[in-house]
C-alpha cells in the first residue's frame, strides 16, 4: 500500500540526475576533457574518449546521456500524471496534456534545427526533442493505458525482440540480410526511404531516425518501471537494492544481446538499450540512496538547478550566445593563462549557463512543457 508521504514527497534525486545528465550536454564534456589534457598522460587520453560518442558498436559513457534522458522522462512519469489522475483529472483532459507536451517538444527540436531558415530541402527533420517528444507520447499512452507494470514490462520486451528480428530477418536491397553496417542497416535503409531532409549523425541514416525510434521508447519505459517503484510504500532499502538488482540484470541482459546484436547508439539496437538502461538504473539508486535517502543534498543543487529547467538550457543554446557573452567578461584574463585556458573558458562558459539557469530557480520560472 502506497504511504501518503510517499505519494506527495518530491523525488529530489530525479531533478539531481537529469541536472547531472544535462551538465554534460551544457558543459562537462568541454570541462572534463580539458581537464583530462592537462595531465598529458595515456591514461588522461584514454578516459578523455569516454566524452565523444562511439563511431558505430561499442560504448562510450557520452553514449549514456541520451537514453539516460529518456530513461529520467519515463521515471518521472508515475508522479506527474499520476497525481493529475489522483486530483481528479479525467483520461481525456491527460491525453490532451500529454498530445501538447509531445507536439510542443517536436516543435521545439525542428526549431533548433532551424526551422525558421525555411530551407525545407536541407532541414534535418529527426532530433533530440522530436525523439523525446515522440518517446514521451507513445509511453505515456501505454502509461495510461495498461497500467499494470507487468504489462507495461511486457511491451517494452515485445518491441525490442520485434526490432531485433527486423533488423536481423529483413534483407535491404542491394545489401541482403542480417547486415548491420553503417551502409546496409535496415533503419538505415527506412531513413534514406521515407525520412527526407539532412541526416545525424552517419551518413547513411539519422541517428535519431524513424524506426530506431521504436526501441527508444523502451527506455522510457524502463524509467516508467522505476518511477513506479519509487512511489511503492517499500522501505527506502528496499526501493535501492530494487533498483541496483534490475539496474543489473538490464546490464547482463545487454552484455549477452551483444553477443548477436552488437551495442550501438547510432541504430539504437536493443541492446544498447538495456545496456544503457541497466546504467540507469544504477545511476538512480546511487542518486536516490545519497539525496533522498541519506539527505546529502547540498552537492546536488547545481545539478537540481540544471534539472528543473533541462528544456529551457537546450533550446536556450541554440538561441543565447553563452560563449561569446561568457568571453566577453574573461578574454583579457584567458589569452595569459596558457594551457590552462581551454579548461578555463570552458568552466566561465557553464558558469554562465548555470547562473542564466540559477536566476529562473530564484524566480521560480520552469518551462512546462
């Protein structure tokens, strides 16, 4: 049975995590690097590839940033359209809140990819905001719809294996069966078909395409799985040790998949997503157990900072010179700081950002969308 104060009490470690995953879309994979080059050692290089994406199989911890994203999205959703249903909401007056928020998002992303040059032909028309818009809808339909976790779990299961078998049992002409080369992948194949305009980030298909949308949405509902055991009347124990043993499981899961089903962000196999949602998972307990649980919540308000606003700062990036402003305070100083200076541009240039973001905080001003 679900406590009251379990219902009611804000999850402070799902904003933590998603300002933890936003900081290195807004700044930490410039800081860490130059960071990471100061020491001039192998080992610095080694780890200062973590930050780039991987070229096609394989993991890199930037690999994790999106799909975590999607992951905090699903997680998120058990408190936010739960409590609408719980304050009487009706399922229609939902489902018009949750068409708006997904048709706001994907008007959102073809914004920043430059919508308003008109240049239609060259428009890049998949994105980051298109995908969690389109995510966000289909999983919170299912949310609404079958609201039993089983099911839910049920589904998710479901498309990855029907993705699998496409990829592996559909030939592409030209290149035939079971090929998952940058060239001969059947998502690959569907993008240059049906999706027009430019492609990211291979030249063969959109990294953010029309049918590695599907297994997308799985991440979306594994956080929903996890947002659902948080708002449980489980102890607090219980409710970590739940997330580290599925965290887990996802990562074995993921790991065995590759062995047929290589691990690849750009196509989105499956598993890739249980790998990076088994990363996830973990990530949730570890935030969970230190900021909820243990209270330790001072060195997670940058990150809740960042977290309550994650749309505004990425759309804001695309409009807001940060840099230039950042520079306009700091270029006399930085041309003397030598080696130092990337890793100091870098730092001034977040600051900004985060003392943009820190403003919207003080003013109580979040973009609901």
């Amino acid at each position: 049975m679900m406590s009251e104060a379990t219902k009611t009490r804000r999850v402070v470690s799902i904003d933590a995590l998603r300002g933890f995953d936003m900081f290195w879309i807004i700044g930490g994979d410039q800081i860490f690097p130059a960071l990471l080059a100061l020491t001039g050692t192998g080992w610095a290089h080694a780890l200062s590839v973590q930050f780039e994406h991987q070229s096609w199989n394989g993991f890199h911890f930037y690999d994790l940033i999106f799909p975590l994203f999607l992951f905090i999205v699903g997680a998120a959703m058990p408190f936010s359209l739960g409590r609408r249903l719980e304050r009487g909401d009706t399922p229609r007056q939902v489902f018009r809140h949750i068409l708006q928020r997904a048709l706001i998002l994907i008007l959102l992303g073809l914004i920043c990819n430059g919508l308003f040059n008109l240049d239609f032909i060259r428009l890049r028309y998949a994105g980051v905001l298109q995908r969690i818009g389109i995510t966000y809808f289909f999983a919170a339909i299912i949310f609404m719809k079958w609201k039993a976790p089983r099911i839910q779990m049920m589904i998710g299961g479901i498309v990855l294996l029907l993705y699998w078998a496409l990829l592996t049992f559909v030939p592409v002409p030209g290149y035939g069966m079971n090929i998952l080369t940058p060239q001969g992948n059947l998502a690959g194949y569907i993008d240059r078909l049906l999706l027009p305009g430019s492609f990211c980030c291979y030249e063969f298909g959109d990294n953010e395409g029309i049918l590695s949308t599907f297994p997308a949405i799985v991440h979306v509902l594994i956080g929903i799985q996890a947002g659902h055991l948080l708002r449980t009347g489980w102890s607090d124990a219980r409710k970590t040790g739940g997330l580290i043993l599925a965290g887990a499981g996802c990562l074995i899961a993921g790991l065995l998949w590759n062995l047929i089903f290589p691990i690849n962000k750009l196509i989105w196999t499956s598993s890739y997503v249980l790998y990076s949602g088994g990363w996830s998972l973990l990530l949730l307990a570890l935030f969970y157990w230190m900021v909820d649980v243990k209270g330790w919540r001072t060195w997670a308000f940058v990150f809740v900072v960042i977290g309550m606003n994650p749309i505004t700062i990425y759309v804001a990036q695309h409009i807001i010179h940060f840099h230039g402003i950042a520079n306009f305070f700091i270029r006399g100083l930085a041309v003397h700081l030598g080696p130092v200076q990337a890793l100091f541009t870098a730092l001034s240039v977040f600051a900004v950002k985060w003392l943009f973001l820190y403003f919207l905080f003080r003013k109580k001003i979040f973009l609901k969308v």
